[in-house]
C-alpha cells in the first residue's frame, strides 16, 4: 500500500488533531512507501490546518569550550580533555537550511520550506510551519532552548512519535528541566559570529524507561505500516517531571558510564551565579 496526503489528512482527522499544534518525530521508512516522500507528509498535516513542529538540530556550528577552567561548568556531561574544534568562520542564522542527517526526512523538509520558522539556536533549534508557527518558535533563543515547548503547552498541543520510540521525543528534556535539572552547556557561533554559550539537551537513550507511565493517556493508531504514538503534550511534561523527582535515575540509558546520564541524574552543571 502507498501513503498519500489524502491518507495523512484522513489520520488526522480519525484523531481530531485538525487545526492544533503538533511536535511530530518521525521516521519515514516505517510507512514502507510514501508517495513523494516527506512532503506528503508535511502537507497532508497542512492540509488540516495543523502547526508542525519539529527538532532541526545542526553541530556545524559547535565551537571548542573557553580556555578559562572558570567558564567550563563541572558534572556538565563533558569531556574537557583536548576539546578542540569548530570553524570561526561558519555562523549560524536562522535562515540556514540544513539539518543534522539523523534528524531524518521531515526535518530537512521543514528546514528548506520557504514558510517555516527557524529558532534562534545554533544547535538545537526547532522549526514550526503553519498558523501558529511564529507564536511556537519567536522566544526560542541560545539560553532558552526549550522556549518552543512551553508555548506548545500553551497551546494545548500534541505529540506525535511516527513509527519512532521515546528516545526520540525532545519534549522530555524539557520536562527533565522543569524537574529542576540544569541543562547543559555547550558554545557555537552565534547570529553576531560571536563564540556564545548554549543550552542543549542530555542524552536521551534511557527515556524508553517513561513507556509505562505515559501508557495510560498514550493512544495509537496504525497508518499503513507505521505505528503513530500520539501524547497530550500536557501530560508528557507534567508525568515525567514527576517521575524524574522521585526516581532521577529513571532517564539514564544502559550505559553505566555514560557521561552525559550521569551529570543529569546529578542535577546538571553547576553554574556561576552569573549565568
């Protein structure tokens, strides 16, 4: 069976998600074929008067951390140690058009659509088409990465994980900072081609852990070949900030030494007052 626009607007409709504001992850080989790709997709939510949301996270302009030990936060999920690398001459807008290339099929389609919305981070940026792009993405900024999420909350949106797990939902790094967790830092070429410093996100290989307790208001629906997981965004935000303090532990993926886990499980990186 092919997928078509026609497919995807019937989906939506069946979940009566037409005209809200959707984060969507997604990988486009679980449909089996889709006729036109990506776009297909993108339109066909469109189409229904949906605002899409999506990660267009990019390293191209990640910059080696200051030479002061000062501004090197510790339990920052970092490996200090000959970190050396990064080009001066490379600065990022958000006008850049490209993406990470395991970002998959449908960020790199929003990331070159001449309507999308881009936020202002060099490495984490989100990217949003539709009515309420604008509104989704404007306070998105180096040091308020996740800005995009809380207008998503704002707008009662949903999450749709498109023939992915949890490992892949972003918005849970946000709920790990509404935990009361620090985020981590790192520094790129800013819009000024200035070597600033950034929030990003922890590692989140572990956040299968949170399938049972997002269970009970997860609801699925088979497209095709693809199972589409769909979450109150709502919901994700406040069941897993609640889990997060009672277990911390609960997002660490399988790795016992894995870095980036241990330093979030810890609270993050300590900073300096003036951050």
């Amino acid at each position: 069976m092919t997928v078509t626009q026609h497919v995807i607007r019937q989906t939506i409709q069946k979940l009566n998600l037409s005209g809200q504001a959707l984060c969507v992850h997604s990988s486009l080989s679980s449909f089996g074929h889709v006729e036109g790709g990506a776009v297909t997709i993108l339109n066909g939510l469109l189409a229904e008067g949906c605002t899409v949301l999506v990660p267009t996270f990019t390293y191209d302009f990640a910059m080696s951390p200051p030479e002061d030990p000062a501004l090197r936060p510790q339990h920052n999920g970092y490996n200090y140690t000959n970190a050396s690398y990064g080009n001066k001459e490379r600065v990022y807008t958000p006008n850049y058009q490209e993406v990470v290339r395991d970002m998959g099929a449908l960020p790199a389609v929003v990331a070159a659509h001449p309507q999308r919305v881009r936020g202002n981070h060099a490495l984490n940026s989100l990217a949003a088409i539709g009515p309420l792009a604008e509104e989704l993405i404007a306070k998105q900024s180096p040091l308020d990465v996740y800005a995009p999420f809380r207008s998503l909350l704002a707008h009662h949106g949903t999450v749709i994980m498109i023939g992915v797990g949890l490992t892949r939902m972003t918005l849970i790094h946000y709920a790990e900072q509404q935990a009361g967790r620090t985020l981590f830092r790192r520094w790129a070429n800013s819009s000024e081609g200035q070597i600033i410093e950034m929030e990003v996100g922890s590692c989140s290989e572990g956040f299968g852990n949170f399938d049972s307790i997002f269970a009970p208001f997860e609801r699925r629906v088979t497209v095709e070949m693809s199972l589409w997981r769909i979450f109150d965004a709502a919901s994700v935000v406040s069941e897993a900030m609640e889990a997060i303090q009672a277990n911390p532990h609960i997002t660490h993926c399988i790795e016992e030494n894995c870095e980036r886990c241990n330093d979030a499980v810890m609270g993050g990186p300590l900073l300096k007052s003036t951050h």
